[in-house]
C-alpha cells in the first residue's frame, strides 16, 4: 500500500496539472499518477494556443453542410476511418443534434465562462515569473484567402462582439504590414487581439516543476489499471506500480478517461480526436503572430526558439499511427499562405489525441454516484486555453467553496 493522499490525480496532461495546482493551494496534499511521461498525452505538443475568443462549439449550426462542402472541395481536416464503429456513430448522430442555435447559445455562454477565468488566471499563474511557457500577448489571425469566405467570419464576429472579443479586420497592405510572412495573395485577417499564445511543452515541464517544489508528488510511468468502488465511493487505485489509497480522486486522463470509468458504469461520451503537429527551427521569415489558416484549419505558431504547424481531426480510434500523408497535408497547406512555410531542422513530428464531447462543453464536476470522484476532461480542441478555469473549479468543488463560475454547464448529467 503507497501512502495516503488527500486527493489522487489521474493524468498528468495540463488539465491533471491545473487540478493539482489549485488543490495544492487549498492544502490538499496531491500525487498526480501518469502512465507515460508528464504531458505525453494531447498537451505536449498542441498549437499552444489561449483562444479566448474560441467562444463557437465545433456543433454550430451549419458545421455539417461547410464539412460536406469542404470534402467535395478537397479542403478538408477531418477523417474518418473507413471500417464502421456504432460508438462513434452514436456520438456523431448526437452532435448532429446539437448542430441548433439552442445549444450555439447555451454553449457560447458556457465557453466564455471557462475562457475568460483561465486568461485570467493565467495572468495570475505567471505573474511572479517561476512559470515559464513563452507566453506571447500577440493576438490570433484569423487568415484568409478568399474575400467572399473572409466577410462570411462577419458573422461569427458578430457573435463575438456582446463577449468583448470582436476581431478586426485587416486587409491588403495594413495585414502585410501586421504580418510580413503571409504570401501577397493572402486577402486579408481577422485580428483577435486579445488572445494570446504559449509553448505548451515548456508549460508542462517547468509548471510540473513548480508542483513538485510545491510538495505535489508526480509519479510517471505508472499507470491506472481501475478504481475500486465500494457503496458509492472509490476506494482507491489499482496502478502497475501498487495500489494508492486517497480520499477523493479526480479523472483527468483526456480521451482516455472512458475506459477507467465504464467499470464504474459512468458512460463519458468522449471520442479521442487525433490531431497531428510538426514543430522545426524558425523560418525566414517567420510568423510573429499565430496564424489560422481558416480555408484549411490549419495553425501556424511561433515560439521564440521555434515554430509549429498543426491541426487535422481524425476520428480513427486509439491509433496513434504518425500518419506521412497527414503530416505532408500541414507543409502543403502552410506553403499556400506563408512565403516560408518550414524551417530547416524538424524538430518534432507528432500526433495525439483530443478529448472530444458531442456538445463541445467540457466536463467538470462530481461523479453522479460516487461521491468522491471528480471528473476533469472532454476539453476538446480547447484544453490549454480552458486549464485554470478548470482546475480552480475543481479545487472548489472538492474544498467545497463557493465555486468562481457555475458549473452547471459542464455536469456529466446533461448527457
Ligand atoms: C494538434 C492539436 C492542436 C491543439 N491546439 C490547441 C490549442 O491551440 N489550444 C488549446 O487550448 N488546445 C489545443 N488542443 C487541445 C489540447 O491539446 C487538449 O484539449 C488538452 O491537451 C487536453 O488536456 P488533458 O490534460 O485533458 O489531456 P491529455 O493531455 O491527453 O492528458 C491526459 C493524460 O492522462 C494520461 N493517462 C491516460 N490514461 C491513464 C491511466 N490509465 N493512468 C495514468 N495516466 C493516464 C495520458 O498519458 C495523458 O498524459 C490541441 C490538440 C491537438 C491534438
């Protein structure tokens, strides 16, 4: 038997890592449980972007038929597996029913809630200067191509506006000036100015640094095999390196969360969403501001000592095959609307996988019927940017304080 925690963590991505932070704060003692190495799941090697105004779910009404369209046109990021899965089918059957202006409202509010805490509180995290991520306040552009699908963004915008977070639009000369690394047939940009960016990789190391110094105990390499469950509690964890007793546990494994709580009868409906990333020296020139490419949702992200390119979702199971054609499909596309696309030395090529709910909203909160188990996850395309918030919340929900957003929203009962 290991020693007693105040609270077991499970999953050391960047929602597992928020979680024992505010914990920590609280007086909790924490041991986050880690089957591989820290961030080895989706937060590693992320576009690293804090989308603030990321404030549509991907269920908006008229997502399926811009989909159906975007296939036809052979511009599209999303894949399938070929073989039929009724899991993911019923997922996908229940996000087509979510695709309403209903839920676009309920969702919008709901995302704007989380977003705007965790900016927030990302400002507080880093403010003493011991985290150290290459936080850049540098706004997102929102890039296009074609005019006509440019003032179509108006819309969203128009969305954005009662949030505080409507973007600019920049166009010919004023958007090459902004962004000297856009090629000159690019028409123009939405500017986010308030969003900003980090180096997710460099968040997990030197934030899991902080903890330990903290006194959070972080066992990597150490997987959960299942939780014991006994009259409507868990018990503790059985982990290939011995069982761990605690009081309260808090399921943070992303898209892996299902399958530690379907033996508990709690059915999470999370698809994992593969996503693919290339990270290489910098360019000349490179972006100085993140770059989506909306045509083709793809990300350019600059760091100071280096430079990403990701995107794609493809829905093919627990696969982590590092797919060639996926990744040449990100060159191909940063070469359309960058002067230079790739930097010299690759230092990375890598794929992962989102934890993706039909409804986008994540979720957070207590387990129906386990009293002491708490769920953090299903945070989709958004996870760095909705952390803090999540992990305040959770610590308020455990501590029983007043919680700083209502976490109705994100109750695993809605489903
Ligand atoms: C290509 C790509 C680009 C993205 N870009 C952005 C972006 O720009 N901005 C943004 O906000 N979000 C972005 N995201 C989404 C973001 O990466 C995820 O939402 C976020 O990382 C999810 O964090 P998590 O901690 O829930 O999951 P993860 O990071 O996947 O962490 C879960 C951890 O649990 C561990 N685990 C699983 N099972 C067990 C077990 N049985 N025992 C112990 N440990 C276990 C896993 O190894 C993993 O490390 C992107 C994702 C991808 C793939």
């Amino acid at each position: 038997m290991k020693k007693q925690y105040d609270v077991l963590i499970v999953g050391g991505g960047v929602i597992g890592l928020a979680c024992a932070h505010y914990l920590l704060i609280a007086g909790r003692k924490v041991c986050v449980i880690e089957k591989e190495t820290l961030g080895s799941g989706a937060s590693h090697g992320n576009c690293g972007l804090v989308f603030t105004s990321d404030l549509l779910p991907m269920c908006a009404p008229g997502a399926i038929r811009a989909e159906i369209l975007r296939k036809i046109h052979g511009t599209t990021a999303l894949y399938f597996k070929p073989i039929p899965d009724p899991g993911l089918l019923a997922w996908l059957l229940m996000f087509a029913g979510k695709c309403n202006r209903r839920h676009l409202q309920h969702a919008v509010s709901a995302r704007d809630s989380l977003l705007r805490h965790s900016r927030w509180l990302y400002d507080k995290l880093l403010a003493d200067g011991r985290i150290h991520c290459d936080w850049a306040e540098k706004g997102i552009l929102m890039v296009y191509k074609d005019a006509r699908l440019m003032e179509k963004y108006a819309g969203t915008n128009a969305i954005l506006e009662p949030y505080g977070l409507g973007a600019s639009p920049v166009v010919g000369r004023e958007l090459h000036a902004l962004e000297p690394a856009l090629k000159y047939d690019v028409y123009g940009a939405w500017h986010h100015s308030a969003d900003t960016h980090l180096r997710p990789d460099s968040l997990i190391k030197s934030w899991s640094t902080e903890l330990r110094n903290k006194g959070a105990d972080i066992v990597e390499e150490c997987e959960v095999l299942s939780l014991e469950a006994t009259r409507g509690r868990i018990t503790g964890a059985l982990t290939s390196k011995g069982r761990y007793a605690f009081d309260t546990c808090v399921m943070a494994a992303g898209a892996w969360s299902p399958g530690l709580t379907r033996p508990l009868s709690i059915k999470l409906p999370i698809q994992p969403g593969k996503g693919y990333s290339i990270t290489m020296s910098r360019p000349t020139p490179c972006p100085e501001i993140p770059c989506y490419f909306c045509e083709r949702k793809v990300v350019a992200t600059p760091f100071s000592n280096g430079y990403r390119l990701g995107s794609i979702m493809e829905f093919s199971g627990f696969d982590l095959t590092l797919k060639r054609q996926r990744l040449a499909y990100l060159r191909r596309v940063a070469g359309e609307y960058l002067k230079s696309p790739v930097g010299d030395r690759v230092e990375e090529e890598w794929t992962s996988l989102r934890p993706m709910t039909y409804d986008d909203l994540p979720i957070i909160g207590p387990a129906p019927e386990h009293k002491n188990l708490f769920l953090a996850t299903g945070h989709g395309m958004t996870g760095i940017s909705m952390a803090p918030g999540t992990g305040k919340l959770i610590a308020e929900l455990i501590t029983g304080q007043a919680p700083h957003i209502d976490p109705a929203p994100y109750r695993v009962e809605r489903f």
